[in-house]
C-alpha cells in the first residue's frame, strides 16, 4: 500500500513538471512570436514614416514602390505567425493595393528638380536622417534578397548624390553667411570642409566638377582678404608701436 501511495505520488509529481515544461514552452513560444510580430509592425511604421519624409525631397516613386513592397512583406509575415487576425487579413489587402498604385508611377524617372535647402536647421538634420535611413533600408533589402543589384545601385547612387549636395550646399551657405559678416576665419574652415567633402566622394558627376571650381574660387578670395586683414593688422601694429615710441622719445616739457 505504501508502495502504491509513493508511486502515485513521484507519477504526480512527474505529472505537474512535465505540465509545467509545456506551459513554459507553450508561453516561450508565445513571447517570441509577439516579438517576431513586433518587429514586423515596427518595420511597418518605419516604412510608412519614410514615404511621409519622402515628400521633403525630390519626387522618386521607385522608392515609394521599395518601401510599399517592404511593408506588404512585413505584413504577410504577421499574417503567417497570426493568421487567426482579421486585422492583419485586412492589412495585407490594403498593402497589395498601395503596392499595385506604386508600381503604376515606379515607370516614371525620378523627379530632376532643384533642391531648395530649407532654412530651418531642424528641417535639414530631418531631411538628412530621413536619406541615410532609406539607403539602410535600401542596403537591408538588398541583402535579404528582396531588391536586385542593380536597382540597389542606382537608388543608393542616387540618394548618396543628394545627400553629398545637400551636405556641399549647406557648408557653402554656412561659409557665405559668415564671409558676409566679415568671420573670415570661420567662413575659409566652412568651405575648406566642403572641398574636403568633394574631393573625398567617390561620386564624380557634373555637380561635384562644378562645385569643386566654384568652392575654390571662393576659397582664394577669401584667402586674399584675410591676406589684406592680416597685412592691415600689422601695419595698425607697428604705426601704434611707433606712436608709442614717439611719445616716449619725444622730448618733455618745461613747465
């Protein structure tokens, strides 16, 4: 009988360890697919809030077609780990629709427009992490196979173009506001960063042949005037130094 009541209760026992173990596994397997899930959506909204930033540049729909495509993929990966969901059902739908609108104006060239800088240093920092975010994405999507070489190439030359004439344009606009107010100091260490920039590009387009030559022109004139500044300096120096000569040699008073 005693043999019994411990077999019953080491079976017991086994029982509730081999309930806790599936519980567990049961409630591990739930984190990681709310984490799975969580990643998707994020990749979502991170896709969404990209084609909002996109109308401060340029028009380009070949990357509104990227990142349409990039969340209906993210999308269906929810719908795969909750497919119970009729949200994400709805979702998807959605997605395939905008991806199918996309890939209507994905034929047309991107937009060759001027690119005015903004005067609003927080709209440019905005506009600058909005491009090197998208060439991530770019780069992610490439490797995981979802965007082919070439395509990949083209974007990522493109958007490193503008990032390149944004970051040009901004130096030479800082380097002119202070050569106006006569920081001529501040003014040469602005433009001497974008040469620097222009000559470390591997983009070599007309923009950058012409900035180059512009760039340095400005540079020797402001070279020359600091010449000048420097030279009139020195002679306000030295005639103060023989002022103050003079009135030390000169010959004193009677009273």
């Amino acid at each position: 009988m005693i043999a019994i009541i411990i077999g019953l209760i080491i079976a017991l026992i086994i029982f509730v360890v081999v309930v806790s173990s599936i519980q567990q596994h049961k409630e591990k397997l739930e984190t990681e697919k709310r984490i799975k899930v969580a990643k998707q959506k994020a990749i979502i909204d991170e896709s969404e809030e990209l084609i909002l930033n996109l109308a401060n540049l340029p028009s380009n729909p070949n990357i509104i077609k990227i990142l349409n495509k990039r969340s209906l993929n993210a999308a269906k990966a929810m719908q795969q780990l909750m497919p119970d969901v009729k949200g994400i059902k709805n979702r998807v739908q959605e997605l395939k629709s905008r991806l199918t609108a996309s890939e209507e104006l994905a034929n047309q060239p991107p937009s060759e427009e001027a690119f005015v800088l903004p005067d609003n240093e927080q709209q440019l920092v905005g506009i600058l992490q909005c491009i090197k975010k998208i060439r991530a994405v770019l780069k992610s999507e490439q490797a995981k196979g979802a965007l082919d070489a070439q395509t990949f190439t083209q974007e990522e030359q493109r958007l490193a173009a503008m990032q390149l004439k944004i970051n040009i344009e901004s130096l030479v606009k800082r380097g002119n506001q202070a050569y106006s107010k006569e920081m001529l100091g501040s003014a040469r260490q602005y433009f001497e960063k974008a040469l620097q920039s222009l000559a470390n590009s591997p983009i070599k387009t007309e923009y950058v042949t012409t900035k180059q030559e512009e760039v340095t022109q400005q540079l020797e004139e402001i070279t020359s005037a600091l010449k000048n500044t420097n030279a009139k300096d020195a002679a306000k120096k030295a005639k103060n130094e023989e002022d103050e000569l003079d009135m030390l040699f000169q010959p004193k008073k009677k009273w």
